[in-house]
C-alpha cells in the first residue's frame, strides 16, 4: 500500500503546482484539502496567463543548467500528465523557431553561440539548426517573406495553460480533492490544527512573509512583473512557437488552438499588478506585425499582468521540515518564469520528499533543498 493512502494534506494555493500536487496525492489515495484565497478559475494565479512553453534549450540562454535539467525532465512527463487527463488539453511538440531582423544579426550570433555550447555541455539538448532563406520557407512559410534566415530548436513544446488548469480542476473534483475556494488559509494556522499529516505551501508571492521570515534562508521572495497580450488572428499560421531576437526584449508568440496567439516579452522588477502599460502594448504589438503581416487584422482579446514568484538568485527551492510532534511543513516556490516548463520535476521532487524525506531526483536535477529549514541543517541539494 502506499504511503500516502489514508494519509491527510492540506495545500494552501491553487495554481498551477498546487493543483498538480493535489491531484498526485489524491491519485496515491490521500486525502487532500486545497485552499485558494481566489476563484477556482485560478485568476489570481501566473499560470493563468503564461505562454506555456516548455523550452529548455531557449531558456537555457539565461537561466542555470539546473534549471535546464528540470526542463528536459519535465518534457516527456507533460506527455504522462495530459495523458491521464480526462479532458484534453493542447500540447505540442514541434520545436522553437528563432528569428531575427537583419540589424540585429550580431545579437543572433552570440545567442546562436551561446546554445550551441549549451547543447555541447548537456547531452540531453539537440542542437540548434541554422536555417537558409530556403529551409525557413520549408519549416515555417508564413514569416520566410519576412526573414532569410533563422534558428530551429528541436523537440522543445507547449501547451494551452487554460486548458490544462481547467482539466486538472475537473480531475479534482472527480478524485473528491476538498476544495475550498475564495478563503484566504495560512499555513502555520492549519499546521497547529493538528488535523493534517503534512500542510504544503504553494501560494507563490502570497509566501513572502513566510520565506522572508525564515533567516536561515537569506534568499528573499519577491514578484516580477510579467505582461501578456492574447489575440485572435485567423490570418496567421504559425505551426510553432516563435521567438524575435531583440536588443531590448526577448519576443515570444505562442500559438495555441483556433488561431489564438499569446505573446509576451516584457520583465519587469516590480510586483505592480496594474494594467498593461501603453509603451508594453505599442512594443509588442509592433514587434508582432514585424514577423507576419497578418497580425495588423488580430484582435485583441485581453491585456494582462501578473507577477512571477521569484527568489533571489532567480532559482526554484523546496523547504521542508517533519518534526516528530507535529504536522509537517513544505515550502515550494521560486518558479520564476519557468513554472510549465519545471513544475513536473518540482512536483516529482516533492513527492519523493513527502515519501523518503530525501530525494534523488532533486540530487540529479540540482534542486535545492532545504531539509528542517530554519536549523542549522544543510541543504540535501546544493
């Protein structure tokens, strides 16, 4: 039998992680209490409007090869995840597309230089392909009138975040996950009820006290603000994710099913969570028509902002602590832009904890772990 059947949880925060933790556990036969301070829409929460993609090697040109390592962990999970699903969800793995204007050609070179290392060091990553005028036009023929040559990166994905928050939602309900919407839980006031075996905290920014009120830590929570646009553009065809080499922002377009489009760039360190601003609106939709014509005729469907939860050296962490008289505490956050593209490994990690109190995964992946944290305790992972 395993571990955690008959077990009890509680889960404070129902993002993304939250619900994906819920519905593992349920799966194992615990039984499981999810608080949400918002809807059951996840509104409150950044993966509601992230582009979803799973992109270890684009990523790997400014985050830590750690961070790398979960990403290609997390890849064929997302297969495993969305398969079990009984409501489908969008996924697709038809690799990157990297474009660039010709004034911009030397900031193409070092970010080609860059991965092509990156996918020298790590085995695991399939190298980048140089694109012709000609190869371009094979690959991606809606933007080859507009650009004569490109990168291409391999077996990197994505998926429709809205979709996959709505099925895992319908999976909680179907496994009977108590979910108590709108009630703003803390979690050292359920950990002092006494009624759960383990209270788990995933509410994102909403933990900034908490990790700030740990000084073993010395690694702050802070929010940075993220803006996206989504837009409905049946004139455009792109057959993947794409990215525009920028000087000054690192476009994205993301297209999901019925010619829905996510695009996105801005990084901003602020947690104002007020609307989109009209200079991020003009650079993005401007950048946006400079790949394809076609999105002069888009419209518009929503502006949005929220800010990613985002530790001080911009790396993910689970903190946990089963002291032997009372109900256990873990502390997952810090998932700063990468939430899809990790929260697999996170989640793979965490159970692991949950069961052994140790975890190989998070050994190989590079996680780091702090195990009775608050103490003077090392971390399991450096």
């Amino acid at each position: 039998m395993s571990k955690f059947a008959n077990s009890k949880y509680a889960i404070v925060g129902a993002g993304l992680m939250g619900r994906m933790l819920a519905l593992a556990l349920a799966k194992r036969g615990a039984q499981v209490d999810l608080f949400e301070k918002g809807n059951s829409a996840a509104d409150l929460s950044p993966a509601r409007i992230a582009a979803a993609m799973l992109a270890p090697l684009a990523e790997s040109a400014i985050t830590e090869d750690n961070v790398v390592r979960m990403g290609i962990h997390s890849l064929p999970r997302w297969k495993d995840i969305i398969a079990d699903l009984s409501t489908p969800v969008f996924f697709q793995q038809n690799g990157t597309l990297i474009v660039w204007h010709r004034q911009d050609a030397s900031d193409a070179e070092r970010f080609t230089a860059h991965l092509e290392r990156n996918s020298r060091n790590n085995k695991q990553l399939t190298a980048p392909q140089k694109l012709t005028g000609e190869s371009l036009r094979e690959l991606e023929p809606s933007v080859a009138d507009r650009f004569t040559q490109g990168l291409y990166l391999p077996n990197e994905g994505q998926l429709d975040n809205r979709q996959l928050l709505d099925a895992l939602l319908i999976e909680l309900e179907l496994l009977k996950v108590n979910c108590h919407w709108n009630i703003s839980a803390e979690p050292e006031q359920l950990r002092a009820g006494d009624s759960h075996d383990w209270v788990i905290d995933c509410r994102g920014l909403g933990a900034k006290a908490a990790w700030q009120a740990d000084d073993a830590s010395h690694n702050p929570l802070r929010g940075v603000r993220g803006e996206v646009i989504r837009l409905y553009a049946p004139e455009v065809n792109l057959q993947r994710p794409t990215r525009l080499i920028h000087p000054r922002y690192p476009l994205y377009i993301a297209p999901k099913e019925n010619h829905i489009y996510v695009v996105g760039a801005t990084e901003i360190e602020s947690e104002d969570l007020s609307e989109v601003s009209v200079r991020s609106a003009m650079e993005l939709l401007s950048a946006i028509y400079t790949v394809h014509s076609g999105f002069a005729e888009a419209r518009i469907l929503e502006m949005a902002t929220q800010c990613r939860p985002t530790l001080k050296d911009n790396l993910p962490e689970i903190k946990f602590s089963k002291p032997a008289d009372r109900t256990g505490l873990m502390l997952i956050n810090g998932l700063y832009r990468h939430g899809f593209m990790i929260s697999p490994a996170i989640m793979d990690c965490a159970l692991e904890l949950l069961q052994e109190g140790n975890s190989k995964t998070a050994m190989d992946l590079g996680l780091r772990v702090n195990k009775a944290f608050g103490t003077q305790e090392a971390s399991l992972c450096a």
